[in-house]
C-alpha cells in the first residue's frame, strides 16, 4: 500500500494559488477532493489534491456570505443553492480545476453522538478476520438511531479481555474481542435539505461529515486526542462542544448561541443595522477590557454609509454627534454576550464529563473564535487552559484560510482524504492508500486491508 502524507510548510510559510499550481505539476495528481463548508455567517469551498508521491496539496479556495441558511438549517432553497453554486465556482477558478463532487460539513440538524461497546466470544483462540467480521457486524446491528439520521458510526479501537488500545488483533489470543464505535446522530429531515441544496448546485454529495469530526481532523493532535481535549467550535447561530478522548470523539453537544448573537446584541444595543454592528464588532470588539476603552470613540458608521455626504441614518443610541460610541461601550456588550455562552460550554463540558483537574484543555475555533481575546476570556470563565485552533500549514492554504474560520473547511478536505472508516453501510469501499500523519483514525488502514481481503480474495 502507498503511504499519503500531507504535505506542511514551515510555521508562519504560506503559499499562493500561483506557486501552489507550480508545484502541482511537478507531480501528477491522481485525485482530487472538493469540499464545502456551509455555514450560517459565511458559506466556503476547497479543492485538494493528492499527488501520485502521496502529497496532500490545496488547489484552490473560495467563500462568499451566507444566503438561504440559519443556525445550520436551510431556509431557503433557492438562496442557498446559488450561494453554494457561487462558493464552489470561486473555488473552481482558483484551482483551475472543475469538481463534480464535494463532501459537505453539518453544523446544525440537531447533531448528537455517544461511543457503545461490544464484544464477541473468542474462547482463547487466534483470532481471525472473521472474527472481526462478525464483531462489526454485531456492532452494526447494536446501533440506535431513535428516529434520527446515522450520520457516522466509526470503529474506534479494539479491545482483547478488555484491555484497550489494541490496533491489530489479528493473531493473538483472547477470549473476548471488542471494540468502541462512535455514533453521530442527525435530524433526517434538515440533512436531506442540505444534501438537496447541494443536489441543485449540480454537485454530487460525497458525504456528509459532522462539522465538529472535520475540525478536529485539521485543529487537533493526535496526542491531544488520546489524552483528552475538548473542541468548542463557535459558528454564526450554534456552537458546538465535542470531547475528545482515547483517540476518538466521545460526545458532542449543540448550543443555539454563536457570534451572530454578539451580532444582533450590538445591533439591539445600539438601534443601529446588523451590517454596521457586525463591522463595530469586528472592528473594534474584544472580550478582553482595557483603561483606554473609556477614550476611544469608534465611527458607528462605515466607509460606505454616506456619511460624510451628510448624515442619512439617525444617530446610534449613546453615540456623540459624529455618531461614534465609546469602545467601551461595545466591549461591555460583547463581554456580556460571551458570558452567557462561555456558562453554556461549561454547562455543556460538565454534561459531558469534561471537569476536574484531568479534564485537559479546550480548544476554540470557527469564526467566532477570531474575536480578539476571546482564549484569554474563555480560559477565565472556565477555568482550565484554552487556546485557538488553527489550521495545519498545508501545502497551498492561503495565509486568510489558515485562521479558525475555515478550520472546518480545511478539515472536510483531510477528512475525505483519510476516508476512515464506516460500519452504518453494509457496502464496502476499497481503498489503495492508507492514513496519512497524524490522521484520526490510527487503526484505518487495518480495517481497509481487512475489508479489501474480504471483498477481492
């Protein structure tokens, strides 16, 4: 089998599109992989490669703003058929290579998951492939979905007696074997309209992945993941806290509250446009205080309001005569906002069993996690060590896709480049390739050997 690695580059390198297609040709491309990542604030499209040396390389990428979508669901068809359409074509120009298909993120569709084990009888002999065998498909049948959506049902690691951490256990002796699976669940009915929209951009959808599950894949270490950390994705209307432990994610909770509500708390504040508080926001907002919060006055207004042509709109409430607000002003209400959801990631993280002094530490990204000082805030109000999640220097990622807000995006692209596998469908896929460095699933390469043996000989 042919090892793939992704290709990385120096901390702090980057790569244009133009020196990025250089080195594309220097090495044929066997596969490519399109990606898009449709969120409620912004809606974003990757193209990579693999080359025939196993390299990972990002061709080309594009975003545009949201239409049609509200905290992960689609509201509107037609909207958001355009905007996807719109995304991936960017996308597309940039690679200078069409797609046909794409792999999808799900943030929102009432995302759940939990880990159930099961183990088959041995007896103390060697253990065969046929054994494994009868151990997923045991597995498979043990799966409940109560009305829901299988989203992923991921093999995790086997067990020999109970003992974890077992990759292979073809040969040894036990006489129980078992292993861990990591269920994701979804409601059925906002996935199909997801996979609709995507349908009408006349894409094929590859799959759909959970948006948390991708993030980790481009946010995480591997060592991170076998110790324990927790992933706080922060999006435009939901937030979603995964826990991640012994190498795989072991819960998942939603939050109806994202950096759109920071938004329209700024807008309520103030009686101002949405548009001109999400500017005042990222502008001039910051979770973290500072004395000359109180002497700095920012313009309410933006380069293209007309303002300076005469005042068309009314003042903002509090605002001086030039319509500016203290920063302060806009402090106190960011700060305000990002307690409320900061006690609900805790709340979330003690639901999930994440406390205590070997909790580990917390890990934030999507695009709400740009807010400056947000860590240090976050860190304060939950009392365990936070840090942001960026993406892995790869091979071609633009410097501005490189930042929390396209983590996820980033992450399909890994995910589907990995394909680890999946017990919810009977049909086996073969692969030629195994995981690259630092993929998710360690033990991937074992179950394609296994499926392809089973399937070709």
């Amino acid at each position: 089998m042919a090892t793939r690695k992704a290709s990385v580059l120096k901390t702090g390198t980057t790569m244009g599109k133009g020196l990025a297609s250089k080195t594309a040709t220097k090495a044929r491309l066997i596969r490519t992989f399109g990606a898009v990542n449709i969120g409620s604030f912004r809606i974003s499209a990757m193209i990579m490669g693999e080359s025939e040396t196993g390299d990972l390389l990002v061709l080309g990428s594009g975003h545009r703003m949201s239409a049609g979508v509200k905290r992960g669901y689609v509201t509107d068809p037609r909207q958001a058929t355009h905007a996807i359409r719109d995304a991936v074509e960017r996308a597309e120009q940039n690679a200078q290579t069409p797609v046909s298909s794409v792999w999808v993120a799900c943030s929102g569709a009432g995302l759940e998951s939990y880990v159930f084990p099961t183990d088959v009888e041995i007896g103390g002999r060697r253990i065969e492939d046929d054994d494994i065998d009868r151990l997923l498909d045991l597995a498979r049948t043990g799966i409940q979905p109560d009305g829901r959506e299988v989203l992923h049902a991921q093999p995790a690691h086997f067990t020999l007696d109970g003992a974890n951490g077992v990759v292979d256990p073809r040969g040894l002796h036990a006489e129980r074997l078992g292993v861990h699976v990591h269920v994701t669940l979804a409601q059925g009915a906002p996935l199909r309209n997801l996979r609709e929209a995507v349908h009408n951009s006349h894409l094929k959808v590859d799959g759909v992945v959970a948006a948390p599950l991708a993030s980790a894949y481009a946010c995480l270490t591997p060592e991170e993941r076998d110790l324990g950390v927790a992933l706080v994705e922060i999006g435009g209307d939901v937030t979603n806290v995964s826990v991640f432990a012994a190498g795989m994610m072991v819960g998942l909770r939603s939050i109806d509250i994202g950096s759109g509500h920071i938004t329209d708390a700024l807008a309520s504040s103030f009686g101002i446009r949405r548009s001109q508080a999400e500017r005042l926001k990222c502008v001039a907002g910051s979770a973290i205080a500072s004395p000359s919060d109180h002497r700095e006055m920012i313009p309410v207004h933006g380069p293209n309001d007309g303002w300076e042509e005469g005042p068309s709109l009314p003042l903002a409430r509090g605002a001086d005569e030039k319509n500016r607000v203290a920063r302060a002003e806009i402090v106190s209400v960011v700060t305000h906002r990002l307690a409320q959801l900061t006690q609900e990631v805790g709340a979330a993280l003690k639901e999930l069993g994440f406390t205590g002094p070997g909790a580990g530490h917390v890990v934030l990204t999507g695009g709400g996690a740009e807010l400056a000082g947000l860590a240090e805030f976050v860190q304060g109000g939950l009392g365990m060590p936070v840090r942001l999640g960026r993406t892995a220097a790869l091979r071609g990622l633009p410097e501005a896709h490189s930042s929390p807000g396209f983590a996820t995006l980033a992450g399909l692209c890994l995910y589907a480049a990995d394909d680890p596998v999946d017990i919810k469908s009977h049909k086996a896929r073969r692969q030629d390739v195994t995981s690259p460095a630092g993929g998710m699933n360690p033990f991937a390469s074992l179950f394609r050997l296994w499926r392809a043996s089973r399937e070709y000989f």
